[in-house]
C-alpha cells in the first residue's frame, strides 16, 4: 500500500491520482527519426531479453561426465542435475514453444467438464532435483527454476505427463539414467482442463528402467497466496516483500513441474537462491551456502535431501525474518513480531515430545521450523518439518492477546505437528481419505494440548467445537460422506470442511472410547509403522485397529465393518429410546437426522453400528463411557435387562461420546426437565450430558421431532446454570431462534427471556479479569458478555461505551489501552455499533497502525458492528482494494462481520450479487467465494429472499459445486422454520414472560 496516506483519504471513495496542473505540451518527430529511434527500441528489447535469460537464469553445462547424483560441489554450486551427455544429445532438446498442443479433454457442451483427473501410472518418480531463484522485487515477481526429476518407468510407454500450471517451459530434457543416452522428444502437448503437460518420444521407454527428465522454467510470485506466492508487510514504514509456498492440494505444480499426487512419494533435493540480505528456509536442514555465480549480491543455499513425500508437503520460504531457537526447533517472525512467538516456541517442543510418546515413533526429521507469515490462505500448513501459520495462529502477545488466543496457538500448533505422522510419514493414497489427515490431527490436537495445559480441560471444549458444531452442517441432505471420491481442484478443496476435520475427529473419539486407549493408541502405532513413508487408506487403518484389538481380546468386531458405516454414509443417526414403564423394556430405534425433516426424503435407509453407553438417576456414572450395547446395524432393538426405576430419568451416550443425537419418550424428557430446573439437583448430570441435552432438545425441536414446548422448557434450567459448555450449547442453539426471529415483530419478548436466563451468570462473571484466569472462564466471560450486549443489556451497554468513549480521549490511544484483551471484542463492537461515523473512523485508525495480529483481527470484525449502512457498503468496497490495508486472506471476515447483523446481512447480500464479477477476480479461489456467500445468507429465511438467493446461484454460481448446494439447502430449512415454528415460539415467549423472574436490566 501507499505510504503515508491519511487514512480518512483511503475512505472518501475514489481516489484521483494525477494531480498535474501543468499545461500539456507535444514533441513533434520527423518519419525517418521515428523508424530510426524504433529500430534502436526494438534492438533494445531483444538485448535485454538476452541479458535477462542468460543472467536470471542458472546455465547448464551439455557435458558433464559421470555425474550420477546431486553433488554440491559439481558445475559450480549454480547449475541443476545433469546426467550424462553425449555431444550429440542436443538433439533430444525441444524448444517447448514451437511444438507445443493442447488437448481438449472436455465433454461436449461442457467445457469445464473434466472426465478424469488422475496421472496415468507407467511413470513414478523417485527422486527430484530442484533450484529456483525467486526475483522478489516490485516490476518482477517471477522466479526462474531448473529441475531434474529421475522417473522409474513401470509400463512402457511412449508419453511421459506429468503436472505444471502458470509455468513457462523453456528447455525440456529426457535421457536414459543408466547410460545417458538421449530421447527424442517428438511432441509436447498441454491438456489444460486436467493441467497435465504430456511429452512424446520416438521410442518407447522401457519397464524397469529409469530416466531423467530435465526442465528449466519460469514462474509467476503470484498474489493469489497459492503456489510460489509473494507477500508483502511493512517495518518502520518500508514496504518489505517476501516469497512462501502453500502447495495442499493441488498447487505444488504451479512452483515446479511435478507428480502432484499425495501417493506418488519421492525424495527432493532442493537449493534456493535468494538475496544476500534475506534467508531461506525448506523441509530440511541447510548443508551448504555458496554465492551466485552469476547473480550479483544473491546467494545458493543446499538443503538436505529429503525423505520420501508429497509434494504438497515441499516447502521454501525467502523471508528477511528473525528466527528462535530450542535445539532442533526454530520458529520465524517478522523481527518486530518475533517476540511473538515465544509461546509458540515453549509449547512446541512439548507437544512434539508428546506426540513421540504417544506414537511411539521417534519424529524422523533433523528440525522442525514454524514460521508466522502476514499473508496465508489456510490457518496453518503442516509441511514436513517446516509449518507455515497465519500471524494469528502462531503470535500470541501477552497483554494484547485475548487469554483464548493462547489456546488458539496452542491448539493450531499441535494439529500441524500432529500431521507430521499422520499425514505426512504415512499420507494418504488419494484425497478422498483426506479425513485421515485431518481428523486425526483435529482429535490429537485436543488430546496433546490437554495433556501439556491440563487446566484447560479442553476435551470438554471438543464437544462444542468438533461435535455439536458439525451436526449443522451434516443434518444437510447435500453433506458428504467423510470419504468421498473426489476429482478436480475445486472437489477436492471443498471437502476440507467440517466433515473431513470435525466429523472425523468425532468418529475417532468415539472408536478410542469403544476400543479403549490401549488398543486404539497401539493400533494407531501399528499403522504407521506399517505405512511409514509411504501411503495408506482407511481399511488400512481398520486393519490395524482390529488386529489391536484382537490381540487384546478388547472388540469382537471387525472396526472396518463398523467404521465404514460411519465413515461411507452421508449424515449421523438420532437414537430415539422408548421406555415401556411398566415392563422396564427399552426400545433403542435409529434413523438419519436431517434438517428437513420431509417424509418424501428417503434418508430412512442408512443404518449405523451405533455404541450406546447409558446411566440412570440411581446410578448417576458419567465417567463410563464404553458402550453397554450396540445396535450392529440393525433398525431398532428391544432390551429388556437394564435396570432403571419407572421413576428415575435415563441417559444415554454418557459424556456425548457417539457421533448422533438422542431423543427420548415424552415422560423421560419431563424427568429430564425436572431435574435441570432444580438448582439444588441439576449438577448431578455431567456438565458435557447437560450440553448435550440442549442441543440435542433444540436441534430435534428444530427439526420437527420434538416439541418446542419442550425444548424450551429445558433452555429455563440455564437460568442457574454457571458451566460455560452447557452455557455455550445453550448460546448456539438459542442463537438459531435470535437469527431467524432478529427481524420479526416479536423480537423484544425472546431477548426479554434469554436476558433473564443470562443476567446471573453475567453479574458472576462481571467485567473485572483476574491475573492468570483461566483459558475457559476468560472465553465463558467473552461469550456472555457479548451475548448480553448485544441483547441491549442496559449496564452492559453503558460499560462498554464508557470503556470505548474513554479510550478514544486518551491521547495516545495506540500506546495506551486500558481495556483488558479478554473483553476488548465486546467493548469495540458496542463502542462502534452505539456511535457513528467517528467511532468506526477511530476503529478504522487503530485497525491502519495495528501491529499485534490479535488487535488486528478483532477490529476487522467489530469494525463490522456499525448500523450505518454507509459505512457498511464502504467497508465491503474496502475489503475488495489492494491499497485499502486489508489483506486478501481476511476478505471473508469482512464480509462475515458485515453480514452478522440483521442490519448488515442484506447490504451484504445484495454487495455480492452486485460485485459477484468483481469479487471472483479479486479473491481467485473457489473456496473463499463459496466462504463469502455461506456468510452473507445465514440469516435468510423469507419465501422472497429465498427465490432472490436461488435466481443468483442459477445465473452467476452454480459452478461452486457442494457448498453452494449446502447454502440453498439451509436457506429452503430457514424458510421451512419460519413457517412451521415462528408462531409456536413466539406463543412460548408471551407465555414465558411470567416463568423467570424479571432483572432491571432487561
């Protein structure tokens, strides 16, 4: 962005950038001048061009003898691989643009139909040889590279084709490994669609034989934050320029030319040529350093070879960042921001030694390094010993940073080390079982940081987060399974969802507490020591877990048999237990949960192998969570031996253990109610159970499979409710019901009642926070206060103004805050909604000179809080500018703070469907747009809105695939809502006014 501009001047709109008064002058040239200073133009040009290719990139040598392996000290540290030459191998040399053809691998009438995205299988490769020398400077942004890639032929062939996209092939190289023989490269085409290059040779390559394909090339440091992307960040005024690669899925082909397949493992030798001033940083260790001998002022810097990987896992990073050390662990920052990073530093080595224990397999690589980057798309990357985070994911700044953020880097750094095994030593053989990767990193993730930061209970967090979180978006008839067959980019980008991380990460917690931790930790460790460095799936794993479990006579089933019902079907069960009080016999009968709950749907065909653990009011034992019986794929079952009293209530999947819901008789839920409302009693329930029962209740009531009446009258219990799980199931689930009633006439009875609810959890909670508060109460105080605000709880309201007005008449406001972190969010978004133009503007300034990512973040998302419409379409129109400040990975916070308000929901809506073309051109992603629009139409629930929604997918977006589906599918469940239970709930709430008592406040 431009320096030194005022920020007010960035929100007046259009900018007029000449701003010459001078009075325009002509300079008149005679005809044979012109074509003299022409031709000097054109000679110009092409001795430039000359300069450029022969200085840029590194030279090749066309004999080099008996060079067999990569050897630093060969063709003077600065040119790639090249295996023995003939003098008359030139002739295998094609100039790739003269012969080039693409082919059209398109259905007819469908020209982004792709038939089959897979490489063909006569090629593997073994070994990459790879040097790229970025130019990472305003006017360039390209990099040159030169690869050698030695490829194990496995079926004869006469076509060699492999990945590469946005990359322009100067030189291609084949010879026969053994004796250097050359192979004539007849023809090259491009199947664009599949973004295959395919090369043909004048004789076929033999079975069993390898060969050496030799590629120099140029790239684009794009700014789309994918592939070899640049990006850029500002230290004491000066605009600083990096360049970093993010590769998963599909883009490690956009950096080099490539195999780029998760199961096509092979080893990489890479060196990385950068400036002088500036360092570098790979998978491996460094080896050895050399300077350029052509580039002036730039460096060679040799990494180790590597152990067989992906090549979604390479990684390189040419950064002027400072960096700290424990022994073989490292983490990179900005240099004002590397203090940063001293949490991440401490907690690191400790899940990493952990994770060593709990594999049992010792971490295989010689360092790990983690490095906070000021652009990236994803939260974190898990490349193989080198993680890249999002600034926000790694930084945690004490006294700036919210206590919860420490449980954020906490958190994001144990999923990404956790791949390290899971992942990225055994990877997965197509990404269809991407879930491997990322459920198991999203449970051990849980699992590493309770065992380091054991007061954080954060297994009872996994609930909220990865269970009752993804049941909203698996209720849908357009989810998926968890592994489903996927084929071109955009499939596979849009399974990286809550289906793959969240259900995955539940059905794992759920087979480690059937099988028990014994048995599923040693069949885990069995797997990958199984499948180590190469790759692997699901039945797989099955394998090895009933193999576990058999050797300890712990299941007597096959896991395969039940996980694949788990794993191979869309969607999640509702357990519905009818209790005959009289025989004391209990009727366990399972069917698919949907959202819309329409009898024509033929979900009632899915069954599952469904563990039910259960107590009973006698009993009271939430701590056993094995499962008493099973339905093994059956409808329905009819026990008759459990003992319960007619009178006592029944519980089943103790601590929510299962991936389903659980509905009960009516009398069951009346015990259910009594006990919850008796605030001498309720605590006799596991926190967890009790969570579990107002999600539960709310979502089957949502559903139509149960009586709101019901549900209802289980959210009053929350009335002297203190726990912050059940506190926050509570949230979410009324949350729905604020959403859809937010712009009806009715809205002031239900804020009337959620206020009573909250008002004492509130006042105990209050304002004041206390010196090392703990990670769950810090969130619980931020998630109350918020939800109390934005009710329009009077004394809520007249704090958090006083707390912003006085902070804005500090006169140093960017030096001084004396706002606590932890409830700054509350605060900001009250401060900015409750005031006008000036407040936001004073957001706006603190958000411009931010340098903490926590700050940074938070006002991105308040600055959202405004009711000025104006101010709204200015932020979106903000969001979508290169100069505006706001980085393109935040563009979806944007929108989605804009769009959490009944207010700003329609300004957003209506922003995306005027500026759609703009939007795609700006964000480049499938995935951020589908994001954008998920958020700008949560709060859709009329008939007109929905057909508004449904004539915007049809003409501009019906490219987006599944989740565009998902979001006419939530929408159609809005509407369905409205019309089936507004009036119901609103009948409720006029009766409830006299139910609780009244608080001032309210």
């Amino acid at each position: 962005m431009t320096q030194g501009r005022e920020p007010l001047t960035i929100m007046d709109g259009n900018l007029q950038t000449d701003f010459s008064t001078k009075t325009k002058r002509g300079v008149y040239l005679s005809k044979s001048l012109t074509f003299v200073i022409l031709i000097i133009f054109a000679l110009a040009l092409i001795a430039t061009a000359f300069i450029v290719y022969n200085f840029a990139a590194c030279p090749r040598t066309d004999q080099l003898a008996n060079v067999t392996k990569f050897e630093l000290s060969h063709c003077e540290q600065s040119k790639l691989l090249v295996i023995p030459l003939s003098t008359e191998n030139s002739k295998s040399v094609l100039p790739v643009e003269s012969t080039t053809k693409h082919i059209d691998s398109t259905t007819k009438g469908d020209e982004n139909a792709v038939t089959d995205v897979r490489l063909p299988t006569n090629i593997k490769p073994d070994r990459y040889y790879l040097k790229l020398t970025p130019y990472i400077f305003e006017g360039n942004f390209t990099f040159d590279g030169e690869i050698s890639v030695i490829i194990t032929v496995k079926n004869k062939t006469n076509t060699v084709t492999f990945h590469g996209v946005e990359l322009s092939f100067h030189r291609i190289e084949l010879y026969k490994k053994e004796d250097g023989k050359a192979i004539l490269i007849t023809r090259r085409a491009v199947d664009v669609p599949r973004q295959f290059h395919i090369i043909s040779t004048a004789e076929p390559l033999i079975a069993g034989q390898q060969y050496v394909l030799n590629i120099t090339y140029r790239g684009i440091l794009n700014d789309n934050l994918h592939g070899f992307y640049r990006s850029s960040y500002e230290e004491k005024k000066v605009k600083r320029w990096i360049a970093v690669t993010q590769f998963q899925a599909t883009d490690a082909r956009r950096a080099f030319p490539c195999w780029d397949e998760p199961a096509l493992k092979a080893k990489f030798t890479i060196s990385i040529a950068r400036p002088s001033n500036m360092t570098s940083v790979s998978n491996m260790n460094i080896v050895g350093k050399e300077p350029h001998a052509i580039l002036k002022d730039y460096v060679w810097d040799h990494y180790a070879e590597s152990l067989p990987m992906s090549t979604y896992l390479v990684a390189f990073a040419v950064t002027d960042f400072a960096n700290m050390s424990d022994n073989n662990f490292s983490v990179w920052a900005r240099k004002e921001a590397l203090p940063s990073a001293a949490y991440a530093l401490a907690i690191g080595p400790k899940i990493l030694s952990f994770l060593e224990e709990y594999y049992k397999i010792k971490f295989p690589l010689p360092k790990i390094d983690m490095i906070a980057l000021p652009d990236f798309k994803a939260g974190a990357m898990e490349n193989w010993g080198l993680l890249t985070f999002r600034e926000i994911a790694m930084l945690y700044d004490n006294g700036v940073s919210p206590t919860t953020a420490k449980a954020r880097v906490a958190a994001v750094v144990a999923h990404e080390i956790a791949h390290q095994w899971f992942g990225n030593l055994v990877t997965p053989a197509w990404w269809s079982d991407i879930w491997l990767n990322e459920g198991f990193a999203s449970y051990v993730e849980y699992v590493a940081v309770d065992a380091v930061e054991k007061s954080w209970k954060l297994m009872e967090i996994f609930i909220l987060n990865e269970v009752q979180s993804v049941f909203k978006l698996d209720a849908l008839t357009s989810s998926h399974q968890i592994s489903v067959e996927v084929g071109n980019p955009e499939e596979i980008g849009a399974i990286f969802d809550k289906i793959s991380y969240g259900k995955g990460s539940a059905i794992l917690r759920m087979m480690n507490h059937f099988l028990t931790d014994d048995v599923f930790n040693a069949g885990i460790t069995d797997y990958l020591n199984a499948k180590k460095f190469g790759d692997a799936e699901q039945r797989d794993l099955w394998s090895a877990l009933t193999n576990a479990a058999r050797e300890k006579d712990a299941f007597d089933a096959d896991v395969g048999v039940v996980m694949d019902s788990w794993t191979l079907q869309t969607g999640f069960p509702v357990l519905t237990i009818i209790r005959d009080y009289k025989s004391g016999s209990i009727t366990f009968r399972q069917e698919r949960f949907v959202l819309i709950n329409d009898t024509s749907y033929e979900h009632n065909s899915s069954v599952w192998w469904i563990p039910i653990s259960y107590t009973t009011a006698s009993e009271k034992d939430f701590e056993s969570t094995r499962p008493k019986l099973w339905l093994r794929g059956e409808r329905s079952i009819v026990v008759d031996n459990i003992s319960v009293n007619e009178k006592d209530w029944f519980i089943a999947n103790i601590q929510q253990t299962g991936f389903y819901r659980i509905n009960y008789d009516q009398n069951n839920w009346k015990m259910l109610i009594k006990v919850l409302n008796n605030p001498s009693r309720f605590e006799e329930i596991h926190p967890i159970n009790r969570a579990q029962i107002i999600d539960d209740a709310m979502n089957l009531a949502l559903s139509g499979r149960l009586d709101y009446k019901t549900a209802l009258d289980i959210s009053s219990y929350l009335f002297h409710e203190r726990s912050y799980v059940p506190w926050k199931a509570g949230l979410v689930a009324l949350g729905y019901i604020d959403t859809m009633l937010s712009k009806g006439a009715y809205y002031l009875e239900y804020k009337s009642y959620v206020l009573r609810l909250l008002s004492g959890a509130v006042q105990d909670l209050g304002w004041e926070v206390s010196a090392n508060e703990s990670v769950v109460r810090a969130q619980h105080r931020a998630d109350m206060l918020s939800t109390a605000c934005h009710l329009q709880h009077v004394d809520c309201l007249e704090h958090a103004v006083r707390m912003y007005t006085n902070w804005m008449l500090t006169p140093n406001p960017d030096a001084y805050n004396e706002i606590h972190a932890d409830i700054r969010s509350t605060v900001y978004c009250v401060g900015v909604q409750a005031g006008g133009a000036r407040e936001w503007r004073f957001a706006w300034d603190r958000f411009m000179v931010a340098s903490a990512p926590s700050e940074r973040e938070l006002l991105l998302s308040v600055l959202g809080c405004t009711r000025a419409p104006y101010l709204l379409y200015r932020y979106l129109d903000l969001s979508l500018r290169n100069d505006s400040g706001i980085r393109k990975q935040d563009t979806v916070r944007v929108f989605s703070a804009v769009a959490s308000s009944s207010i700003g929901e329609p300004i957003a809506f209506n922003f995306v469907r005027a500026n759609w073309q703009r939007l795609k051109e700006y964000v480049g992603s499938v995935s951020t747009l589908n994001s954008i629009l998920k958020v700008v139409t949560r709060r859709l629930n009329q008939v007109h809105e929905y057909d508004e929604l449904k004539r915007f997918v049809a003409t501009s977006c019906s490219d987006l695939g599944r989740p565009v589906q998902q979001v006419l599918e939530r929408t159609a469940a809005n509407v369905q809502w409205m019309e089936k239970n507004y009036q119901t709930i609103v009948n409720w709430l006029l009766k409830a006014d006299k139910s609780l008592p009244h608080t001032t406040d309210a």
